[in-house]
C-alpha cells in the first residue's frame, strides 16, 4: 500500500494544491485571497490533467512521416503514441484562466474603488446599512 502511494505522488500534490486552494476561497475573507485560491485550484486541475495525458514507453507525439501508399507499408502500433489532446485542452484552459483572473481583478479594483476594502464581510455590512458607509474624503 506505501508503495502504491509512494509511486503516485504527483497525485497527492495535485490533491494537497486543490485542497489548499478551496480552503482559500471558502474560508479566507478578502477577496483577493479568495482570487488566488481560485487560481491555484485551477492550477492543479490543469496540473492534474497534464500529468494524465502522459503514459510510460510513449515517447513520441503522434506525427507519423514517411508512411506512404507503396510497398514497405507497416502497422502503426498506437501505444508508442502520446495523446496530445489533454495538453492542447489544458492550453485552452490556461488562456481562460487568465482571461478570468483579469476580470476578477478589474471586478475587485471596481469593488475597492466603490467600498474601500476587499473584505467580504464588511462588504456585506455597508450593503446591509449604507447608513454606516464612510466615505474618503
């Protein structure tokens, strides 16, 4: 069982970073906290991903040369192949991961500018009571 566990320890990372990353969006206040477990949580998913797409004794992409319609033609073994799909499905994600982290980051430059803080809670204080909204100046 050590072992088997010992031999898939990129797995557990990936499961440790997604943890970490969820306790900073559910438990952490400020917002900008909350940002940046949101962007290690992606970041081990597409971690995770990555790391699937990889399998032992495949050492080539599958860009096959030199086999024609003539004679000397041969069975292509697929298990000498890699997938390339989780790699080009995790460059996807990537871009919409930074595409979201820019808007979450002009949303909370809006948020500061209107609340003059990034906490949640007092956030949701001033919402509750605009009465006790203290303006800067």
């Amino acid at each position: 069982m050590l072992e088997y566990i010992l031999a898939k320890y990129n797995f557990w990372i990936y499961v440790v970073l997604m943890m970490i990353g969820l306790y900073a969006m559910m438990g952490k206040r400020n917002l900008v906290k909350k940002l940046i477990g949101m962007n290690i949580f992606q970041t081990s998913i597409i971690l995770f991903f990555v790391s699937i797409g990889v399998k032992k004794g495949g050492a080539t992409v599958p860009i096959i040369m030199g086999h024609g319609h003539g004679h000397g033609q041969h069975l292509i073994k697929v298990a000498d192949y890699l997938n390339p799909l989780p790699h080009v499905l995790m460059l996807t994600a990537i871009v919409v991961s930074i595409a979201t982290t820019g808007v979450a980051l002009a949303t909370l430059i809006l948020i500061y500018k209107r609340y003059h803080t990034l906490e949640e809670d007092e956030i949701l204080a001033i919402r509750k009571d605009p009465s006790s909204y203290k303006t800067l100046g």
